[in-house]
C-alpha cells in the first residue's frame, strides 16, 4: 500500500509528491460479522495530512485482506482532497418591499463562503459602516451563507460590509 500527498496542492501528483507513512489494523467490535471483519482494514496515518492538498491511497496488485487469499489482480488507487482554506466567494442583495405593511422595507445581504462560517460573537467578525449595536440580531446562518437582515439603511444610500481575516 503507499499514500502519497501532493506537495505543491496542484490537482495532478507531480514529481515532488511525497508518502506518508501509515498502519493498518482490523476494526473492532465486528465479532458477529466475521466476513465483514476479514474484508476490512482500517489505514491510519502516522501524521496528520497538510491542508489543500490531493492524497492518493493505492493498493497494489497482489495485495490482500489474509495471508490465505488471493491477491488483486491489478492495483487500485483511491484519491480525496483534503480540507480546502476558508474563504469567501460571493455576495447577493434582495430588497423587500412590504406594501401596506407597517413594517419598514428590509435590504437582505447573503454572504457565501467555502465552509460554513461559525462566530461566537458576530461583532468580532463582521462589521458593517451602519449604526449597529449588535451584529448577532441581524444575522442568521445556514450551511456555507450568512444572512444579514434588518440593517438600519435608509434610501438611496450605500454602506460597507467588512468581513475580518478571522472568521472561520
């Protein structure tokens, strides 16, 4: 078996990919599934992959599960990409507009990133050019967006929306 980590994150494994060194050892608690048990190995590696890079995990030709078995007849190679950086990607506005409501019209920003953002306290990581007090009461999120609602912006006006280096 041999892993191998792309050094340089490019798509493709370059010459200068590396092996990782790794274990292997039959799972536990599968005693009522022996065949299942005699089937499976589980790999762990020695250290902890890099960031934002491709592995491929190859089984060679000949290797197998028991001593007794038959080997593969050809090598088989598995690949992942591991975890990508944090990042934003986009933006997009909605305005509504409630007629005959006496609620005030409302603009809707949704900020779209790589993961899904986490912050314990929305003040530290998103700040808006508007009077604020407290970004947490206009902030709602879902999977990889943020939605920022109820932003006390008048008509005709533009304002800005900073984003700090560390959320995550």
């Amino acid at each position: 078996m041999r892993i191998l980590i792309d050094d340089d994150g490019y798509d493709g494994l370059e010459p200068d990919a590396y092996t990782l060194p790794f274990t292997l050892r039959r799972p536990g608690g599968l005693d009522n599934e022996p065949n299942r048990r005699d089937r499976t190995v589980i790999l762990e590696l020695a250290e902890e992959p890099p960031t934002n890079r491709r592995v491929e995990v190859t089984l060679a030709a000949g290797g197998r599960s028991q001593r007794e078995y038959r080997g593969r007849d050809e090598a088989v190679t598995k690949s992942f990409h591991t975890l990508r950086p944090f990042t934003y990607r986009s933006h997009r506005t909605f305005s509504y507009y409630r007629a005959g409501s006496l609620e005030q019209d409302t603009t809707t920003v949704l900020l779209d990133f790589s993961h899904p953002p986490w912050a314990q306290n929305w003040n530290d990581v998103l700040r808006v050019s508007l009077p604020v007090d407290d970004m947490g009461d206009h902030i709602t999120r879902f999977g990889n967006t943020i939605r920022l609602d109820n932003l006390p912006v008048e008509y005709e006006s533009t304002y800005e929306i900073e984003i700090m280096s560390h959320l995550r």
